[in-house]
C-alpha cells in the first residue's frame, strides 16, 4: 500500500532548498513534480501554486508575520520561518483553503518535525493573522514610496532605492506590476528556413494559440502548449523561444553579407542563431562561453536548427585571444549581469541578487570589455547588452568604456521601429523597461571601433 504524501511537507522542502540551500526555484520545483508524478493533478497544482506564490511575496508575507510575531522572522529557526511563510500566503490569496486548516496542518507538521515547543507559538501567530488579516496596515504610498513598493510588491529596497533615483514613481511602480504577471513564451521565427505564416500554420495545426507581438514582425508569443519539444515547429528548427528584447540585441548589431561576428558570452545561444539567420548562410558567427555545459547546450541548438556558418566555442571571454585580435566586424558583448530586467520569468533573482554582488559583477562586465575591445576591426560594431535595469551596470559602464577605448556611440534609430526611438536611441542606447516596453528589462548599446 502507497504511504500518502503530505503536499503541504513537500512545499516547506521545496523552500528548504530555495532559501537554504539557494537554488532556483524553477528547478527546484521542475524536479519535484517529476519525482511525484504520480500525485492527482489537483495536488501537484497546489505544491506549484503555494510554492510559487510564497516565493513571489516573500517579502510582504514577512512584513505581515512581523506584525502578529513576537520573534522576528531572521531570528526564527529556518523550518518555523517558512512554515509561517507558507500557511500566510494560503491565508492571504487561496479562498479555497479553509482558515482552520491551514493552521491545523501547521501544527501538525511543525509536531512531526521534531518542533513540539513551537507549536504553541505557530498556532497562536496563524490565528491571530487569520482573525486580523484585514487589519494589517501597509506603508504609505505617499510618505514612505519605497517601502511600499517594497511590501506591496516583495521588491528589496536596495533595488528600489537605485531605480527611483534613475526613474519616476509611476514608473518603479509599473516595472513592479510587470514582474508580477505571468511572463508569455515569446519565440523568434527562423526565416531562412519558413515563412511566418507556414510558421503560424504549424503551430494552430497543434492547437497553439498564436499572438503576434509589438516591435518586429517575425515575433510572436505563443500559448495552449504543454511541452515545448513536442512542438514540430521546434523540432524542425523553425522558431527560437527568445525575448523581443533580446531580438533586438541583433537587429541593432545589422550584419552584413559575409561578415564575421564573435558572440563573447553567448549562452545559450538565441543571439547568435539570430545573427547567424540574418547572414542567410553567409559569413561566420563564432559563439563563445566558459563551460563545456553551455557549449553543449549551444551545440544542441545549432544541430536542431542546422547552422553552416556558425560554430560554439569554449573560451573564457576574461581571457585575452590573440588570435581574435581585428578580426570581428561585430562583437556581441552581451555580459553576465544582475539579471534584475528578467525578474518576472525568474523572480528569486531579486532575493539571490545583492548590492556587494552587483558591484562585483560590475568589474566583470569592464574586464571582459577591456579584454574583447581590440577583437573589433576599426569601423567595425560592438554591441553592449544586459538583461538588466539600472546605470550601474548599463550608462555608466558605457562612459566608462567611451572614455577609455577608441568607440563611439552609434545611432541605433535606423535599426528599431518608430515606437522605441528617443533621444537615447538617437545617441547610441536603449533601455527596455517591463511595464512601460512589451520586453522584458533590457540594455542595448552600439559602439563603432574609431582607431
């Protein structure tokens, strides 16, 4: 006879692993629901759910445990934290789960988990968050902004702090908002193998609904689908799941017939197979990454799509090549960064992130860049990317680099749709914001080599 399994023990150790042992929680979860399989559909949903949820509101579901405990939350023992977590958010945002018992199954597993002495104190914080849930006061818009966005939308203040000095309230607030809603599957149609609408026609014969997307015509956002490999379409190479955002990283790049480009961080590889699809079998993309794993990973992508002008490369993008030296008419410099612009598809970055970690990614970006810059030909293109938001990482590290290397900032009005131009896109640079762009969070530049 099969023991039954306690969803509500397999949520506190999928956040063990998350807030302990500081791993993804995408891949925490992938591998949970692929270990109890077996588990009705109901239940493998509410593991996803609870899970999720607790995650994305960690900070608001602190905040308000802050108010009925009379230990704080860092000073709880870590099992008794994110059992408290947890049971908040079943409180606070799923009507379908009884009150009661959310706070009797609290109990009962913080018993079996050896935490009899606590029990008390778990039983009695719940229902008195349960009781007064309604009476929890927030922080005031007005007076405090940051810390109101900060609980409203469990965003860490550091963050906020660096984005309201560089962007106005409503704007923090609708960056906020959008990393909020669920992030759609936005795919790159291949169109030197299809055209967009055979692309289409393949994918409605599957039952995927299809929308097309702002900004470039060979986007769209897909949706209905269970497994993206079960896709013909991407079986056969048609389309690449990639942002729009990232899209444009080469559509700014515009290569050109017979031109070869170097990609230095280019994992997992979307922004070379673009490169690759617009040179229309011509010319040589080189794509370059630290790790035998993401090599392969790219390698991968190139068999699927049959690439015969591109090749991925182990190299480590802080160790000068001189071999590489004059030979790129464009460099992709899309670096290892905060990530805090894709916060919505991977919302635990906001918790892993730190300023000290920023400020160190910081010197990496500027070393790679001082490491690669000579692989440019005079005249030729290097593009500057992150998937991040904030001038620390982005403007700043470009005056940085105008200052002391032979670039200038090129025009990247010719390469971009009317709706994205500005006066920054005039002088060289775009900065997509969630919640004010249809992209995720994202930074381009384009530099042209003087000397």
């Amino acid at each position: 006879m099969t023991k039954p399994v306690n969803t509500r023990e397999i949520i506190l150790g999928i956040l063990w692993e998350i807030t302990e042992e500081e791993r993804y929680s995408h891949v925490v979860i992938r591998e949970t629901l692929e270990k109890y399989q077996y588990l009705e559909k109901r239940d493998r949903a509410f593991i996803s759910r609870v899970t999720e949820g607790t995650m994305e509101n960690l900070i608001e579901l602190d905040y308000i445990l802050e108010q009925f405990s009379t230990v704080k939350v860092k000073d709880m023992k870590p099992f008794i934290r994110n059992l408290l977590r947890m049971s908040v958010y079943q409180l606070k945002y799923m009507d379908s789960v009884p009150d009661s018992a959310v706070c009797n199954e609290a109990v009962k597993l913080a018993q079996k988990k050896g935490f009899y002495t606590l029990k008390n104190f778990v039983n009695g914080v719940l229902r008195n968050v349960a009781r007064k849930l309604d009476q929890v006061v927030y922080p005031d818009k007005e007076k405090t902004p940051r810390k109101y966005l900060s609980v409203t939308y469990s965003m860490p203040e550091w963050i906020l702090k660096k984005w309201l000095a560089q962007f106005d309230l409503q704007t923090v607030e609708a960056m906020c908002q959008s990393m909020r809603k669920e992030s759609p599957t936005c795919i790159r149609c291949n169109l030197s193998k299809a055209t967009k609408e055979e692309i289409i026609q393949s994918l409605k014969a599957q039952h995927i609904t299809v929308k097309e997307v702002p900004y470039l015509d060979y986007a769209l956002e897909i949706s209905d689908y269970n497994y993206l490999q079960a896709i013909d379409a991407f079986k056969e190479g048609l389309f690449q799941v990639q942002d729009v955002s990232s899209m444009l990283v080469a559509e700014i790049a515009d290569p050109k017939w017979g031109n070869y480009c170097i990609d230095v961080c280019a994992a997992p590889g979307g922004k070379s197979l673009h490169l690759s699809d617009k040179l229309a079998g011509s010319g040589y993309v080189e794509a370059r990454d630290l790790t035998d794993y993401k090599v392969e990973l790219m390698k991968e992508n190139l068999e699927r799509t049959k690439r015969i002008n591109m090749e991925a490369v182990k190299q480590d993008a802080t160790v000068f090549d001189e071999n590489s030296v004059d030979k790129a008419d464009i460099l992709l410099a899309d670096l290892p960064c905060s990530g805090l612009g894709v916060m919505g598809r991977k919302p635990d970055i906001r918790y892993k992130m730190t300023e000290a970690r920023q400020q160190e990614l910081v010197k990496i970006q500027r070393k790679i860049l001082d490491t690669v810059w000579s692989y440019v030909k005079v005249g030729g293109t290097l593009v500057y990317s992150t998937c991040t938001i904030g001038a620390d990482e982005n403007q700043y590290n470009v005056k940085w680099f105008l200052e002391n290397y032979p670039f200038q900032l090129d025009s990247i009005d010719p390469y971009i749709c009317e709706e994205l131009r500005s006066k920054t896109t005039k002088a060289g640079y775009l900065q997509l914001l969630p919640g004010v762009h249809s992209s995720d969070g994202f930074f381009i530049a384009r530099l042209k080599r003087i000397r």
